[in-house]
C-alpha cells in the first residue's frame, strides 16, 4: 500500500499498470492454524479492488491475481 501511494503520480502519467498476488485463502475458506495470513490475503484483495477504482478513471489498470 506504501509503494502503491508512493509510486501513484509516476503510474498515472505513465498510465501503468498494477498486479497484485493474492490467494485464494482470502475468499471464503477457513484455515485453522493461519488466521492472519488469511486476513492480510482478503486485505490485499479489497485493496486492490478499491485502488482499481480510483485509478481507472488516469488510465492506470489494477488487476489480482489469486
């Protein structure tokens, strides 16, 4: 999320692109001994999917990957 708002201006006047990698361990599985990377994985999902919404409108494309 860091190098995402850092990196921001550079990707919107290079109309970049972002790719995030997830897992499929933060949709709607439950894993008894990994709470917090489940957490942290389903974080990363909506982040990218709030970050594709703000960006598309300067050209920027933000895709996951799980």
């Amino acid at each position: 999320m860091q190098l995402t708002r850092l990196a921001r201006p550079h990707l919107i006047a290079s109309k970049g692109e972002i790719v995030n990698i997830s897992s499929i361990v933060g949709q709607d599985f439950a894993f008894p001994n990994s709470p917090f990377y489940a957490i942290a994985k389903a974080g990363l999902d909506q982040f990218t999917r709030a970050i594709a919404i703000d960006l598309i409108e300067h050209g920027v494309r933000v895709n996951g990957v799980r």
